[in-house]
C-alpha cells in the first residue's frame, strides 16, 4: 500500500511537472506572438506613415506650383493696373491742374449766410 501510495504521489509529480512545462510553453508562444504582432504593427505604422508622407510631398508639389504660378498672375496684374492709373494721371493731370487753378482763382464774395444787417 505504501508503494502504492509512493508510486501515485510519484504519477501526480509528474503530471505537475509535465503541466508546469505546458503552462510555461503556452507563455512563452504568447510572449512570442505578442512580440510578432507588435513587430508587425510597427512595420505596418511605418509602411503607412512612409505612404502618407509621400502623398503629402506630392500634394504639396502639386500646388505648390499652382500658388506660386497664381502668385505670379497676381503681380503681373497688379503692375499693368498701376501702369493704366498712371497713364491716366499723367493724361488727366494737365486738365486737373487747370480746373483746380480756375476754382481757386475764381472768388466770389458773398457774406455769410447768418450775416444780419445791422441798422445804425
């Protein structure tokens, strides 16, 4: 019956032991896994931010020539509208001068208008 006893308690420490080895594979597989996974996200992070970034670059060189083109019209326009205004002062300006000189040398009194007489 001892032997019995010895040779069961024996069975069970084996049994405990060959567990302990499962449990400690199964971690260590999840451990693994774990590590796979997150070194296959990382790549996927990196493939997709490499991705964005060059859509980017491309947008970006897309209009930015767009801008700088429009930019351009924009100070062509701005230079032939300051020629014309200035082409029409210079055009204008004789008949301007010679209005405001006849205004100006062209007095006629008149009393104010709150002007009262006053009898003496």
């Amino acid at each position: 019956m001892v032997a019995q006893k010895s040779q069961g308690i024996q069975t069970l420490l084996e049994a405990e032991k060959e567990a302990t080895k499962i449990v400690e594979q199964a971690r260590a597989y999840r451990t693994q896994k774990l590590k796979e996974a997150q070194t296959e996200a990382e790549k996927d992070i990196a493939e997709l931010k490499a991705k964005k970034e060059k859509e980017l670059d491309e947008y970006k060189q897309k209009y930015a020539g767009t801008q700088s083109s429009a930019q351009d019209k924009i100070d062509r326009d701005t230079k032939d509208r300051l020629s014309e205004i200035e082409r029409a002062f210079q055009d204008k300006r004789e008949e301007l001068i010679s209005k405001l000189l006849d205004r100006v040398s062209q007095v006629d009194p008149q009393p104010h208008k709150n002007l009262q007489k006053m009898s003496a």
